[in-house]
C-alpha cells in the first residue's frame, strides 16, 4: 500500500510540475529567450515537483517486491 501511495504522490507531483513549466511556456511569445526562459524556472520552487515526481515513481516502481 505504501509503494502505491508513493506511485501516486510522485505522480501528482510530476504533473504538477510538468503543467506549470509548459504553462510558464506562454513568457517566450512575449520576447523572453530560452536562456532566460530557463533561469527564470529554475527559480521557481513549483518548478522542481516535476523531477521530484519523476525521482518518488521511479523509487516506487524499483522498490516494489516483483512476485512474478
């Protein structure tokens, strides 16, 4: 139950994640440039879910007893 509560949060993270680095996406027709684009999400703590989600799945489904 714990590598499924795991699985789950890491997902919610990772979309989290994902959803406000393609919305922060929306600066570049603006003018912003890519390097700026990238520093400017590095900044942002929101920004970090998405590799932390990635980090607590792959934990998850590495972890898990495989009985097969």
């Amino acid at each position: 139950m714990g590598y499924l509560f795991l699985f789950l949060l890491g997902f919610g993270l990772a979309v989290t994640g994902g959803v406000t680095i393609i919305a922060y996406m929306n600066f570049l027709p603006v003018g912003v440039s890519w390097g700026d684009y990238f520093i400017f999400i590095a900044s942002r703590p929101e920004c970090y879910f998405l590799p932390v989600g990635i980090l607590l799945i792959a934990i998850a489904l590495f972890r898990y007893p495989n009985h097969f």
